[in-house]
C-alpha cells in the first residue's frame, strides 16, 4: 500500500482511486479480515457494533464463545470486576542506572534505587 503521509496528499479525489479502494477494500475490510482469519481458524464470525445495542462483550460472551455460561450470565450480572489498570512504568532511569554500572560507573553493592 502507499504510506503517503496526510499532510503531503494535496487532493483527496486524486489520492483516493478506484484501484486504492480495491487495495484498501481486500485488505482491511471486515470481509477480507474475515477471510483471511477463516485460512487458519474453524470458527470466525463478525460482530457487527451496530447490532448488539452498545454490548459488544455482551454479544461476544454470550453468543461467540462457546460454552462461556458462567462468563456470559456474570456479565449480564454486572457481576465481572473491572481489571486492574495496567498502569505505565517509565523505567529511563532504571535503563541508565543499569547501563552506569555495566559501565562501571556505579560501584558494586549500590541498589538501583540508590543509583
């Protein structure tokens, strides 16, 4: 495909073809997405958003996945807990406190914290 970055494409009527749209069309496409999934799994469905009444989880417990009982009625529930955030560690600091003392600039015996 043609990663044309947005700023430089001066006309859209231009830029946006028939032949791009059968590009774009057979690759990301809810059918081409299918199709390809379907190569390799026995079972592949789409859930199509605007039929499941803003339930999406719902529709995939409840009628994608087999034998999901206990998953689907704890959802119809209210009764699944909302998973811990995972939340973002910036470790830069740790990343060059450990290359400081691979390169002997941190003596032996001093923790990361320390560094």
């Amino acid at each position: 495909t043609d990663e044309t970055p947005l700023d430089e494409i001066a006309d859209i009527k231009h830029w946006l073809t028939s032949d791009r749209i059968n590009e774009l069309y057979g690759t990301l496409y809810s059918s081409a997405v299918y199709h390809r999934y379907n190569d390799v799994f026995h079972h592949v469905s789409i859930i199509n958003m605007h039929d499941v009444d803003d339930d999406i989880v719902g529709a995939f417990f409840c009628d994608e996945v087999p034998n999901a009982v206990h998953a689907c009625e704890k959802w119809k529930n209210n009764d699944i807990k909302a998973p811990k955030p995972n939340l973002a560690f910036n470790a830069v600091y740790d990343e060059i406190a450990v290359t400081a003392y691979l390169h002997n600039y941190i003596p032996d015996g001093i923790s990361r914290e320390e560094a």
